[in-house]
C-alpha cells in the first residue's frame, strides 16, 4: 500500500520528490529530515495512531501541509479527523489519482480537502440528533475508546490515572446516555462507531 501511494503522489504531482516511511517512527524522522510540503498520514499505523502523532510532526515539520488517510470512514474516525489540525483527509476506499492530486492542491492552496466520503459522513452525522458528539462529551468519548475493548474499570482507571469508581460511574453514565443496558452492548456501540476495533480474545470480557 505504502508503495502505491509513492507512485500515486508521483503520478498525481509530476516531477515531485516522494518518500515512503512504514511506522510512525521512521516516517517522523524522515519528515524531520526532508520537511516536506506535503505528508500524506495514515491513520492506522503500526505502532502508533496516526492522530496521536499529529501533534509531533505539526512541531517538526511547521510548514508542512497534512492529509490523513484511512481506510475507515467511520464516524469516530471522520469525527476525530475533521475536529483534528489536519489539512485535508481522503478515504482509501474512494481514494483515486485525480482526488489525491486535488487534495494535494487545495491543502498547497491553503484550503482544507475532505473527500466526497468524508463529507457525505459529516453531513449525516450533522442530521442526525443523536450522533455521539451531540451527546456524550469529549471525556466520555475517549472512555468510550477504552469500554469498547472490554477493558474491566480497574484497568481503565489504572490507565487514564482516575479511581475505579470514577470510570464505574462515567461507564454508567455513558450507557444511560446512549440508551443502552449492557456492558456487551456498549461494546458493540464502540465497534459499530469505530471508537475501536475488534481484538480477538477482548470481547468475551464486558468490563463491569
């Protein structure tokens, strides 16, 4: 994959200078190096979430113009990528050489590109009243992340640095809002939103 983007870049910009990276690692290296114009994010990387690690290359790179990628077109991830500082995003399964060109100007522009994708999801999530950014707050969205990997409250709260009780009670409050009764269900909430995705051996726990 990574090696068709290179010859996708290069085909969409003729003439350009275009290097690939496989992880979060090397590639911040690489544009801390060569402080590209552009850098094309994916947001599924290896060993790192590529939104997680926006925030870096914006500091290493402060010229350069971000486009994030992803194959899921979710409304976590669509909602995490245009509240983001990304430039522009382009959705992998619509992703073609004239689209990539276009979102390559327009970020050069200063103009920010979504993809038809990516805009067709923020217009339904914007209609729709109980989308999860109109009623759960920023807090409950990123604890949402952790139930949906069947993480039992003990183990969030050791991650996020809050009492167990303090996750028990967001937990509940989260479901409540979301107007669900189980554990197992909230679970499903998260993967059918894309707040996570599936880990064989997780889900057979329901954090309670």
């Amino acid at each position: 994959m990574r090696e068709l983007l290179v010859k996708a870049c290069q085909e969409a910009i003729p003439g350009s200078v275009v290097a690939g990276a496989r992880n979060a690692e090397t590639g911040l290296s690489l544009c801390r190096g060569a402080q590209p114009d552009v850098i094309i994010l994916d947001l599924a990387l290896p060993d790192r979430d590529g939104l997680d690690m926006l925030d870096d290359l914006l500091a290493a790179c402060r010229a350069s113009k971000i486009i994030g990628i992803s194959g899921y077109t979710d409304e976590f991830t669509l909602h995490r990528a245009v509240q983001s500082k990304l430039h522009g995003f382009v959705d992998k399964n619509e992703q073609t050489i004239d689209e990539l060109a276009a979102a390559i100007h327009a970020v050069l522009r200063g103009e920010r590109y979504l993809s038809p994708a990516a805009r067709r999801a923020r217009l339904s999530q914007r209609n729709d009243p109980v989308a999860f950014d109109k009623i759960l707050s920023p807090r409950e969205q990123d604890l949402l992340r952790l139930f949906g990997r069947g993480m039992s409250n003990e183990e969030i709260a050791a991650v996020v640095n809050l009492s167990e009780l303090t996750v028990r009670n967001h937990r509940c409050r989260t479901m409540a809002k979301l107007g669900l009764r189980t554990s197992a269900e909230l679970i499903r909430y998260a993967l059918e939103k894309g707040f996570t995705r599936a880990e064989p051996g997780r889900l057979d726990s329901h954090g309670d």
